[in-house]
C-alpha cells in the first residue's frame, strides 16, 4: 500500500475511508461479511479434518488494488502464457515438435502420470485443451511478478472472486461510487459463451453445455452449483449422464437430452470408468469414446494436466518462446528439479532456505517452507527427497508483496498472492480481477485454504 | 430438467412436510399430557404417537416398552437413528436442497439453511432449556418460511410443481395418519365418545392440524366424529384435507403434461382417486369404517408417489 513513506495513490481513498471509520464500525462489519457469508452458504471443506466439514474462509474487507496501467501488463501475460500452454498441449497430442527439437525432455512429457495417451491425434474444437486457465502469481516489486503455477485442468476460487465483490458491493456502496472499479460479474457470461464456442462441429442449433461435478461432498461443490446456476446450465453428476451411439445424454424429465460440451470438474481419472478407473462411479461410462469420434466437446480436455505439472512449469518460458516466438512477460521463479543429481545436491544443501513442493500436489498439502520449519522437520523432509527425487521442486522463498488486511489489532501487512482467470475458446479473454489470497498469520508465506489463508476483493481501477 | 434435480425437489418438500407433522404429533402428545385425567384407564397417548409417525419398532428397538415423554420427544425431534425425527428430515431436505442448490432460489436456501444453523443452535443448548412448545412452533416456522419463500421466489416452472407433488402428498399421507391416531388409537372404547375426553382429543386434532378456529368457522363449533371426517377428509376448502391434497396433486400432474405433452401412469391413478373421492360422502366412509378407508388411502397415495418416480424422476421414458 505504501510507496516508501508515501501511500500509493491507488490505496489513498480506502486509506480515507479507514481512518474516517471507527474501529467498532470496522469490527462490525466484518462480523456482517462473515454472517453473509454463512447464510449464502459459501464455504468449503478441509479434507483430513474432522468435525465441520463446511467451513468458512476467512474474508479480509481490506481489497487489493491494482491500477490499469499495472493491470494491462500482466493481462498480456497471462494471456500469453494462457495460449503457449494451449499450444504445447496440442503439440505434445500431435507431432510433439517441442520433444523433438530438444527443448523439452521427452520423458518428462511422456511418461508423466497426466499424460493421456487416450486422446492422442484428437482435435478438439478451436484446438483448445484448457479453457480456463488460472495462474498464480505473486509480486515481488512494483514491476515484477512471478508466476507460482498454472493451472490448466480445473482450477477453482472464481466464485469467490464473484461473491467476494458482491458483498464488498453490498457492504461499502459508497466506496464504489467514489472510485472507478473495473466489473467482475460479466465472468460467468464470457464463460457460457467461452464454452458453447467449443461445441463439436456436429452440434446443430444452441449448443447445450453441463456442468460436471463430483457431487455435493466435494471441496468445491458450492462454487460448482455457483457457476453452473449463474450460467444457466445445467449442474450434472455422473449418474446424469449416460452414452448413447455416438452421443452423451443426461437424464431429464421429460426423457434424454444430448449434450455438447462437459464443463467437468473432476479429475481425468475419474471421467470414464471404461477407460480410466473401473471401479469409479463419479464418471460415465463410455464417454471418452464419444469424445474421440467427436460427439461431445470436454472442458478442460483430458489430458490437459500435463501443462500445469510441476516440472513442465520450468519449461513454460521456453515455450513462450518457442510456439509464440515472443519473450516471455512473467517471469518464472527459479525452480530446482530434484530429479536432476547437480540440483538435488542444491536443494538438499540449502533446505532450511528453500521451499518444496511435491510435482503431482496442489492445494498447499505436503509442502516444505524450510525458513518456517524446525530442523526435525527439515530432515524428514530431506529423507523423503531422497526416497523419490522425481517428486519434488524446490523454490527460493521470495520477498512477496504484502497488503494492508484487518487483523487483531488493526491494519497489518500480511503476503498475498493472485489468481486471475484467463478464458481460452475461440478468443482468450482475461476477467478484470482474480482471487487474491492472504496469509492471515504474521510472517506466512502459504496462503491456501486449507491452510488456513483467507481471501480479499481484488479492484483493477480505471484510470 | 435433470431427473435427479425433480427428484430431489420432490424429497425436499416432502422431508420439510414431514418435520411439520412430527412437531404437529409431539403438540397433540404434549396436549393430551396436560389433560387432567390423562393416564387413567386407557393407553398411553405417547404411545400412540409413535406409533402414528410409523416408528413403533425402531422406537422399542431402542427406549423398550415403556413411553415416557422424554423418551418420544428425544425420538421425535432429536435423534438422528429415527429417520422421520424432526432433525432427520430438515437435515435431510437440506441435503437435497444442497445437492440442487441452483434449482432453489437464495431465499428458498436461505430458509432451509437457517433451519439447519437454528437447529444446530438448538443442539447446543441443554435440553432442560428445549422446551417442547417452542420446538414445536419452531418447527412449524420453518415449514411456512420455506413454503412462503417458494411461493414468493420459485420460478412456476416443472421444479414447482415436483415441489407441490412432494408437499401434498406427504401432506395428504400425514392428515390421513393423524386422523387414524385419534379415531383408530387413541379411543379403544365407544363408551368414551361424546364425553369430555373426546371432545378435547378432537380439538387437540384440530389444534396440531391448525385447523381449529377454521372448523368452528366451516361447522359451527359441535364436534362430531362425522363432521370432522367430513372436514379433514372431503371438505376441498380445508388446506389439509385429503380431497384437497389430492386435488393439488392431480393439478401438478396436469400441469406438467402440459408442459411436456405427455401423460405417465400418476396421471390416471389421481384421476381415479380423485374422482371416487369427489363423489364420496361421508356415510360412505363411515360405512366402509373410518381406519379401513384412512388405511386404503395412505396406500393409494403410496403407489401414487410410486408412478411419479417411475414417471419422472428416474429419467428413463
């Protein structure tokens, strides 16, 4: 928020609106947002806990603010990243030029676990594999961002970045009438249409798109029923769906209904029983089949994963370069692979400096920040590396930016992250915003959930 | 819409229905216990609560013969291993609602989530400071909220009337048990009927129905056996009757084949019903004897919401 001593111009009418405001005022309105909140359901579950298993994230009043100026360059970024990952994803289901040209090793491609030999020389509609493609980055000074991740299969928080802005909306009113604060809640459309533009060629008339979802005892399963019903579509399980000839169906009361394109958010795994895990019943079977011979378009395609994997990430510069013949606009944090014999001797040498990530993980579990662990814990950690060294990464801990949240005793600093969600079907659209997470406890670097992050309202400002 | 979503619409309305009708037994318990001869001489009128919400063995299988009143109140409204408690169901509606959170409207989730965070509340709380009356309106509120926030909010769509097929079936199958209570369980002797006993068991009826000042209002104040057979079983302007409950039922059916231009087998079961119903007269359903005809009824409709699942919810035509 600050520029030196100065605040930076973009915080100064919030910082008014503080400082005009007494404290109970503030207390009382965060009790509000957090009554909000719970009444409109919006929670999520934390696996490996017992007890409540809906559980609130925390909400941070205090927004996050970027200008336009700040904002449109990391929008060209993002996008830029967004289509080198669409292209690597067809190129390595096609000719795999960038295997063959030695700038990726092949077997970091092919043999990792979200390679998906099943879809191989399929064409998927526009030649888009990820639609939605949400990265993680984090600033380190005022021109600067790393990207954390990508994620190209299903990433999720976008509905908070939706509800977050509805109550921030609801509660401050004035706030938004005072300042110019780019709008949001186009996302669910711009995604609707992102999705029907992908339909398979066979599909005649308005195509008919679903929301696939594990079900409601999914983490996730409020933002599925969110978005499917600020879409309009319709919010499947499954057993909703089912194969028929050369098409998918659901079950509807007035009898079956083809179906053109499957917004899934579950796991490839878990998409077709006959193909991947027999013993699955989240999936439907035969669907994969179907969408071989062009009869029902996936979003995120199967097989998309290979993007978003730990290990690829380092590569992701490259092949900005390499499919887009551009520099890349965000940078990469350097990243050792411990895999590598010169890297792992790195990494083993410097934990305490470092924080590892295990390649398949997400969602912040089984992770290492070495500066925050004890030595016991540094050397457990150590022997599992050198159990699997394939498993893991290791990343510098970075000096992250910070920004103004209510905590205790008043306004502190607390590290905060982004993600904003890029569209991707017959044009890449980035949304005007994203979900800024905060690491609430003093002094943290992790900022998920499950780990007990909250969330903020992030403003790109018109200037 | 998905099969899936009418289905859990339909079990919605009904487990909400079917809270009602638990808090509604435990008022007419609670009443009946307060009566001044109450235990003298006849059955256990908690007893026969139990058995009219149709848990009579899950019921002895845990608290043994006897009935005491906390025992069927825990039952009724607290404990989660009798499906039909008060708790069960809302807890089960929400389930349903929370698996098609996007055919519900933020008020209609908003009435059946603060059912649920109440109720929580209400756990928490020492039993000692639950008192039954108050569980019991409590219980009620929770029905019109949610009914008043359909009414208000839901779009008149297909959803709306699996909504309504839930509600007035469970409604239907409930006043016909409840009637059974009084008629068939409560008085054993003919000897009682007309005395002072009986009167009181009547209105306590008409009191859990919330049909009491609507009686008076549609007979004139004498309770008779006939007259309220006549009013909780034929009268279409009683929101409880059974001609009405199944009047509402052949009216959503009709609407949906409308709206999707066929007809399922539920079509032609609540026509028949209908019709032989319309046509009954109150002699006749004395005369086929009151529990008889209550019994074929709570069977009919059974099969009834059958033909709907068949019909619509499965999703195979």
């Amino acid at each position: 928020m600050y520029d030196g001593k100065r605040v930076r111009p973009a915080y100064a009418k919030l910082l008014d609106w503080v400082e005009s405001t007494s404290p109970e005022a503030l207390s009382q309105k965060q009790r509000q947002a957090e009554a909000l909140f719970r009444r409109i359901g919006i929670t999520f579950a934390v696996y490996g806990e017992g007890g409540d298993t809906e559980r609130l994230i925390p909400f941070d009043m205090m927004p996050r603010v970027f200008t336009e100026y700040e904002w449109r360059r990391l929008e060209r970024g993002v996008k830029q990243r967004a289509r080198a990952l669409n292209a690597f994803l067809y190129d390595v289901y096609h000719r795999a030029e960038i295997t063959r040209a030695g700038i990726i090793p092949a077997d970091l491609v092919f043999r990792n676990e979200a390679y998906e030999p099943a879809v191989v020389g399929i064409d998927p509609p526009a030649g888009v594999y990820s639609h939605i493609v949400g990265i993680d980055l984090v600033r380190t000074g005022p021109e600067e961002f790393f990207v954390l991740e990508d994620n190209c299969r299903t990433p999720s928080g976008v509905s908070y970045m939706l509800e977050n802005r509805e109550i921030m909306m609801r509660m401050f009113p004035d706030l938004f009438r005072a300042t110019r604060i780019a709008p949001v809640d186009d996302y669910p459309d711009r995604l609707r249409r992102t999705l029907a533009s992908v339909a398979p060629a066979s599909c005649e008339g308005q195509p008919v798109s679903v929301l696939l979802s594990p079900g409601a005892f999914n983490s996730a399963y409020y933002e599925h029923s969110f978005l499917a019903d600020q879409m309009g579509i319709e919010l499947v399980e499954g057993q909703d769906l089912f194969v028929q000839g050369d098409f998918v169906y659901m079950r509807t009361t007035e009898g079956p209904k083809r179906v053109h394109v499957i917004y899934r958010r579950l796991d490839d795994s878990f998409l077709d029983p006959l193909c991947f895990r027999p013993e699955s019943m989240l999936g439907v079977p035969g669907l994969m089949n179907v969408y071989r011979s062009g009869g029902v378009a996936i979003a995120s395609a199967p097989g998309a994963g290979v993007a978003d994997d730990k290990a690829v990430y380092i590569y992701v510069p490259e092949m900005i370069r390499f499919y887009l013949g551009e520099e890349p606009i965000l940078k990469n944090v350097q990243t050792w692979k411990c895999a590598d014999p010169s890297d792992r001797k790195f990494v083993l040498e410097n934990l305490a400096d470092l924080v590892v990530k295990e390649v398949h993980g997400s969602g912040g579990y089984g992770m290492l920040v070495g500066p925050k662990s004890t030595k016991e814990q540094v050397a457990a950690y150590a022997e599992r590396i050198k159990g699997d060294p394939a498993a893991f990464i290791a990343q510098p801990t970075l000096a992250l930016s910070t920004c103004p949240t209510f905590v205790d005793e008043g306004l502190a600093p607390r590290h905060v992250d982004l993600r904003p969600f890029c569209l991707v079907g017959r044009e890449v659209h980035l949304c005007p915003g994203g979900l800024t997470r905060v690491a609430l406890k003093e002094g943290s670097l992790v900022v998920n959930s499950s780990q007990g992050g909250g969330v903020k309202d992030t403003w790109v400002l018109a200037d | 819409m998905l099969s899936r979503t009418a289905e859990n619409l339909f079990w919605l309305a009904r487990y909400m229905e079917r809270a009602e009708t638990m808090a509604r037994l435990l008022e007419v318990g609670y009443r009946m216990g307060l009566m001044p001869s109450a235990g003298t001489g006849y059955r256990n009128e908690w007893a026969s609560l139990v058995s009219a919400a149709g848990s009579a063995r899950g019921f002895g299988a845990k608290f043994g013969e006897e009935f005491h009143q906390r025992d069927v109140e825990t039952w009724l409204f607290f404990d989660r291993e009798n499906p039909s408690s008060v708790i069960s169901c809302i807890e089960t509606a929400r389930q349903n609602g929370r698996a098609v959170r996007t055919a519900l409207t933020t008020e209609m989730w908003d009435a059946l989530n603060g059912a649920y965070l109440d109720l929580r509340e209400i756990e928490r709380r020492p039993r000692s400071e639950a008192l039954l009356p108050e569980l019991c309106e409590w219980t009620k509120r929770q029905g019109a909220l949610f009914r008043g926030a359909t009414e208000g909010t839901h779009l008149q769509n297909d959803g709306y009337d699996f909504l309504n097929l839930g509600w007035y079936l469970e409604r239907g199958d409930n006043t016909a048990r409840l009637l059974d209570v009084k008629y068939y369980v409560l008085l054993p002797t003919t000897d009682m009927v007309g005395g002072s006993i009986d009167t009181y068991q009547w209105t306590t009826l008409l009191r859990a129905l919330s049909a009491y000042r609507a009686f008076h209002w549609a007979y004139g104040g004498e309770y008779s056996p006939r007259k309220i057979a006549h009013f909780l079983i034929l009268n279409p302007a009683c929101p409880r009757s059974l001609l009405h409950c199944l009047d509402t039922v052949e009216y959503h059916l009709d609407r949906l084949a409308k709206a999707y231009g066929s007809r399922t087998a539920a079509h032609d079961r609540a026509e028949a019903a209908l019709g032989e119903l319309t046509a009954a007269k109150v002699e006749d359903v004395i005369g086929e004897g009151l529990h008889e005809f209550l019994t074929r009824f709570v069977n009919q409709n059974a099969a009834l919401g059958q033909d709907v699942a068949d019909g619509y919810l499965f999703g195979i035509q």
